[in-house]
C-alpha cells in the first residue's frame, strides 16, 4: 500500500521515478506470480526479484536505503526454494531500516563454503532487541512469522543439512546466514 501510495505522489512529481517504479514493480510482480506456480528457483532468479524489490524501495526511501547484492556467476544456477530471501530482506527494511534515523544498508551475498552454499542478508538497522525484549520487536530470531517460514521451508526441502542463524551485528544491525548443501 505504501509503495502504490508513494507511486501515486511521483506520478505528480517527478513522472521519470515514477516510471522506473512501475517498470520496477512489473519485474516483481512477475517473478513473484511465477514463484507462486514453482517448487524452486535459482539464485539468479531470486536476486533478480530482490533486485526489483529494493529498487522500490530505495525509489520510496530515497537515500535512507543502499543496496548492494552479490552472487557470483558460478552459483547463478543454484536451485533454491522461491522466496526464500524476501522474507528476511522484507524484515530488514521493515524492523531495521525504516524505524532507524539516518540512513541505511542491506546486502545480500551468497558464497560456497565448507558447509555448502552460504547466503548472508546483513542490514545496519535497529538491530536485535535486549535479551527478554524480543516479544517487542517481531524480527527477532524467534518472534517473526515471516523468518519461521523460512526455517520451515528450509527443513522440508533441505532437512537437518540447512540452516538459518540469526546474529547482532556491531556496531548495529542484523546478520542472517542461510546454509545450504550444494
């Protein structure tokens, strides 16, 4: 609602912007309907969607959000479930980003490692609440719908061989690793 109500706003002010966010939103709109009709995708495919959908959101917070996504083109074909990102991103811009004054960073980096495939989405926001305090704040390791979610397709898809963890980072922010088998 937000994103359509700021497209609204640029469709009178600046009518280029607006432009670059419809054409934004068609990408994410699409790969987001495609992903409903599919068991998998690759990390190419995924980052695209990502892509498209920090794009809209760095059009609606202007310079308050910087993106940086990096996947090397050896792990382009890497199956992975569909959406399997966007709900850690979503709470990254959501609970980290948008409430923080000043500006704002997410990545999205995705590595081999020993253990497999690695996908690190690391954010400088609000970070993780004080111990007892994550009831307060829904992006919390435990607390967030969206991040079960993904744990759950993790474990349907991958089993006991993937993981998600969810750490501080300093001097704020929040760090979520996924690993999975190769």
């Amino acid at each position: 609602i937000y994103t359509l109500a700021n497209l609204r706003s640029l469709m009178t002010e600046d009518l280029r912007q607006a432009e670059v966010m419809i054409d934004r939103l068609i990408v994410y709109l699409r790969s987001a309907l495609a992903a409903s009709r599919s068991e998998s995708t690759t990390l190419a495919g995924e980052f695209a969607q990502l892509r498209a959908y920090l794009d809209i959101m760095s059009i609606r917070m202007g310079t308050r959000l910087n993106y940086r996504l990096e996947l090397p083109a050896d792990l382009d074909d890497t199956a992975i479930p569909p959406m399997l990102l966007q709900p850690i991103v979503e709470n990254a811009i959501k609970h980290g980003i948008e409430p923080k004054v000043g500006p704002g960073s997410i990545e999205v980096l995705a590595r081999r490692s020993d253990a497999g495939i690695e996908i690190l989405v690391n954010d400088s926001g609000l970070g993780l609440p004080p111990e007892g305090g994550a009831s307060e704040m829904p992006h919390s390791a435990a607390g967030s719908y969206g991040l079960v979610h993904v744990r759950e397709r993790l474990q349907a898809v991958y089993g006991a061989k993937a993981s998600m963890q969810i750490k501080p980072r300093s001097p704020n922010g929040v760090s979520a690793t996924i690993t999975i088998p190769e």
